[in-house]
C-alpha cells in the first residue's frame, strides 16, 4: 500500500449487506402476549402486514411497547470517519466490528468537509446552532485538514518503511482517516438511534446530531424504511420516539 496516492472524500457509505425484518416480526411478537401458540403459524409462514395491522402497530409505538419491535436484525456495512464511529459507538444498543489498524496497514483516505457543510458555531453548548462559513473559512478549513492529512500519513509510511510496528505507526493518524465496519441492532434501536442523531421539525424530542453522523443516519434510514414501511411511518407520526 506505500505509495498510494492520498484520497479525501466528503462523503458517508452505508450498505445494508443482511436483515431478517418486516412489520410482521412486529405483530407476531405481540400477539403471543394473547394468543400464544396460535401465532406460530404467522410466525413462521412470512406473511406480511395488513392494513388491518397498522393500528396495532400504532399502539405499540405510541404507548411504548418495545419489546415486540426487537424480533429481527439488520446488518449495515459503513464507511465513515474515524470521529463518526466514535460517537456512533456511545450507542450501545448494536454489535459492532471495525477493521484495525494492528492488522493491516491504513489506507489514506480522509475526511474533508464539502462545501455545504455549515462551520460557525453559534450560541453557548446544549443551545447553539450552525451557519454557512464564508468561502475563505471553507478554503481555509480545507487546505489546513488536507496538509495535516497528508503530513501524518506520510509520518506514518516512514515508521512502517523503518519496522516499526504498525499498532504504533498508526498513533499519528487523525481522527478524520476512514474507517469501515459492520453494524447490527435491531428496529428498536435503530429508532433510538435516529431519534437522536437526525434532526427532523415535529420531533417530539429535538436533538441536534453533528452533521457528519447524521449523514450516516439518513443513510441507514432510507434503507430501513421499504423493509418495515408501517414501522417507520408510525415511528415519524408519533414524534420520532423510540419505543
């Protein structure tokens, strides 16, 4: 990998490589509570929601019944910054696996805002919001990020070049390098997780996710929503609330 050029991308990947999920993992789940053995056969046969369904569904969601919402898996594929999956990972309510740099040695890829990335902060922490930065802000922000980049990884090349190991090399890598890994939870904690990291109006809750990680959201989102359409829809009109 020495010698390959240096990459910056302003972008997120996310792909759902597996899942086992419906709305009917949802409705066979609670149903059990009052029919018990009779649901086998629903849950067994793969058969999907109804319209008749959507309101029990409703009711799960709007009075917090989670437990049914937890009968299925989706399995994510990401690629993101290294700072992206730091923050990603305070949530635990998945099963991560991330590539390591003990084991291979790092491509450079990394980081760099675009240009419609907001930069100035206003207001004091827990009441701010985020405006456009000026042209020479951004050009400013670029240039500076892509000549730290570029030092570090060519920092790093000369240790690997020398022997040194690459669990140490790696020590001057920024936190803006790519990283990739794969990410399984279930439904409800992937509304969890969207409940805070997307920024939605009519969100009962408002939260205001780093713009980086909500990119990631929005991703894994869109990709949820044709395999669990009730699920989802229910999810926004009862104010993103996870149940």
């Amino acid at each position: 990998m020495a010698g390959e050029k240096i990459q910056f991308r302003s972008d997120v990947t996310v792909e759902l490589v597996r899942h086992s999920a419906s709305d009917a993992d949802v409705l066979f789940a609670a149903r059990v509570s009052t029919q018990g053995e009779a649901t086998l056969e629903s849950a067994s046969s793969g058969a999907a929601a109804g319209e008749r369904d959507q309101g029990l569904i409703n009711y799960l969601m709007r009075d917090r019944h989670g437990s049914p919402f937890e009968h299925n898996s989706l399995t994510f594929y990401v690629q993101a910054p290294i700072f992206v999956f730091r923050e990603f990972m305070r949530h635990r309510i998945a099963s991560y696996n991330e590539e390591s740099g003990r084991y291979r040695e790092l491509r450079p890829v990394f980081y760099v805002p675009g240009p419609e990335r907001k930069l100035v902060q206003v207001g004091k922490p827990g009441a701010y919001d985020f405006e456009d930065g000026t042209p020479e802000q951004t050009t400013m922000v670029q240039d500076e990020i892509k000549a730290v980049c570029t030092g570090a990884y060519e920092s790093y090349q000369r240790m690997l070049a020398e022997g040194v190991a690459r669990e140490v090399a790696r020590a001057v890598l920024p936190v803006t390098l790519y990283s990739s890994m794969y990410v399984t939870m279930n439904a409800r904690s992937l509304m969890n997780f969207l409940s805070l990291r997307t920024k939605r109006e009519g969100t009962r809750f408002p939260s205001f996710p780093q713009r980086e990680i909500e990119m990631v959201a929005e991703k894994m989102e869109n990709l949820w929503v044709p395999l669990m359409p009730m699920t989802a829809a229910t999810f926004s009109e009862n104010g993103r609330v996870a149940p």
